[in-house]
C-alpha cells in the first residue's frame, strides 16, 4: 500500500474515507486565510467597540452577527482542517463578500479593499498547491452516493 495520507487526493480519488487532515498538513497560504476567517469575530466585536467600519464588518448591522460571527468562523474552521468540502464553502463565503463590498451604496476606502481582499483569497485558492491541498468535489462519488437504485 502507498504511504499516501488518509486525506491525500490521491485517496479520495481511490475511494478512501474522506477525513480532515490536521493544521500540520495544511499549507501556509490556507493557514492565513483560515486564521483570518477565524478571526472574524473578534474583529466584528472591536468593530463594535471602536464604531468605525473595517472592510465590510459595519458597526450598526445585526446580520453582521451571522455572517461574521457563525458563517467567517465556520469556513474558516473548515479551510483549517482541510476539509473536503472548504474549498466550496469557501468560494461561496468570499463571493458574497465580494458581491457586499460591490453593493453598498458608498464607497469608502473599505470598499474597494473588502473586494481586493475577497479576490485575492479567491485567486490564492487557484494556486497549485492549494489545488492541490483542497481537491474538488468529486461529482462522481457523490452522484453514486445519492443516486436512485
């Protein structure tokens, strides 16, 4: 048997159990990325306190509170351990902050840094490696998991 880890693409694609790697395994632009999702509640909370926006967190909105203090650490755990469905969850999370930056009516400086931030993670996520440490969905698999028999 190959000495590929339980997680490893290669696995997945072999039928193994899909299972989180740990934050040892996981590469140092995921490990950013997941630090800085992760810490979307603190900033959300200083944001609070200080009553000054920062990139898309704003001080007055209560639907903050779901998308930045369940949803931004959520994905963030997810992109932390290597989970096999974070690329996904990620793509879909900074779409939507890219879409909110877009959005708003004024266009303050935290505007067009909340969408440079939301590409950037998007455009870090095509590199090879993190291609590479967060596979695909396999469409396959899961059609033969759900299909009718």
């Amino acid at each position: 048997m190959p000495d590929t880890p339980p997680s490893s693409p290669t696995n997945l694609r072999a039928g193994g159990p899909p299972q989180a790697a740990g934050p040892a395994q996981v590469p140092l632009p995921g490990r950013l990325v997941g630090l800085y999702l992760l810490a979307h509640p603190v900033l959300k909370v200083l944001v609070l306190w200080s009553g000054r926006s920062f990139l898309n967190l704003q001080p007055a909105r209560g639907r903050g509170w779901i998308i930045y203090g369940l949803a931004a650490p959520l994905v963030g755990w997810l992109v932390w351990r290597r989970h096999p469905r974070a690329r996904f969850a990620l793509y879909v999370f900074m779409t939507l902050e890219a879409w909110r930056a877009f959005d708003r009516a004024t266009f303050a400086l935290e505007r067009p840094l909340a969408l440079a931030m939301a590409a950037a993670i998007l455009l870090l996520f095509q590199m090879p490696a993190l291609l590479r440490a967060y596979p695909a969905i396999e469409r396959d698999r899961y059609r033969r998991i759900f299909s009718r028999r």
